[in-house]
C-alpha cells in the first residue's frame, strides 16, 4: 500500500504565495563577497555600466538566495529540525528527507534595482520502492520574473521523503 494520501495529494494541489523582493546593490554587493567573486561588475557601478550593464549584475545564482527567504522567513516554531519551513514538508508518515534531482535553467540578467518574483508549485507527487521501503518524491518548480515578466532563472528541485 502507498505511503501518499489523499491529504498529501491535496497539499501538493494547493496554491502557493508568489514572494517578490527588489534586489539592492548590497544584496548583489553581499552574496558575490560570500561566493568569492572578484569581478568589479557585481561590485562597481561604473564597472557594470562600462561593461553594458544598467546597474550591478547579479551573480547566476543569486536567486537561490531569493528562493531561500521566501520559504524560511518564518517563526522558529514553523521550521523543521532540519531547518525547511513545516509549509513545504507534505504530510506523510515519514521521518527522514534528502536532496534529489536539480534541473537549473537561466534567462535574462538580473541587476540591482530589478524586483524578481517567484511562484512556486508542486510538479509531481510520487512514490517508488526503495531497499528500505517507500520513498516518496517531490518535484517542485520554482520560476523566477522580472518586472518587465521575462524568467530569469528556473529551478526544479526534488525532494525525496522516507
């Protein structure tokens, strides 16, 4: 018998909030630091512009911090022990999660001052029997727009429960 109820079909169903941020300079300014970038485009204005830039450029993967604020910006009481916000984690009966498969597509450039909007949704719901019993994967979409509504970056991510 499968570990997927109609409750956990009707959690993957239901809608999520979008979550929209304007991006700073220092936001850009910070995450470069922390991923060790050196070039003066995610630092210097006249450096981005010189180089075609309307504002500081955003390193590829900077909307993983933006993904990152809209699922934990949230009371200590609504995070699991393993730090992912209780909204995002199905109700199964089961005790451990793990990081599956991650599929990353970019699009246009994101620069300080844009504001990037992300609208999530559960893909699929779906469970395979494993050595250890039933796994139950969770593929969720997560896409990424600008103001002018062009994606910038795209990720699925799956998460697998047991």
């Amino acid at each position: 018998m499968g570990v997927i109820t109609e409750e956990a079909r009707a959690w993957a169903q239901r809608p999520f909030p979008s979550y929209a941020v304007t991006v700073s300079r220092t936001d850009i300014q910070r995450y470069s630091r922390a991923i060790g970038e050196t070039d003066p485009v995610y630092f210097d204005v006249e450096s981005a512009r010189s180089a075609g830039h309307p504002d500081l450029l955003a390193p590829p993967y900077f909307p993983y911090t933006v993904r990152v604020q809209a699922a934990h910006l949230v009371d200590a009481d609504q995070l699991e022990p393993d730090g992912s916000a209780t909204a995002d984690v199905p109700p199964l009966p089961t005790t451990k999660a793990m990081a599956g498969e991650t599929i990353i597509e970019f699009g246009d450039s994101i620069h300080a001052g844009d504001t990037l909007t992300l609208e999530k949704r559960i893909i699929d719901l779906f469970e395979k029997e494993g050595r250890t019993g039933t796994l139950v994967f969770v593929k969720t979409e997560f896409v990424f727009t600008n103001d002018k509504g062009n994606q910038v970056f795209r990720e699925e991510f799956t998460r697998i429960y047991r």
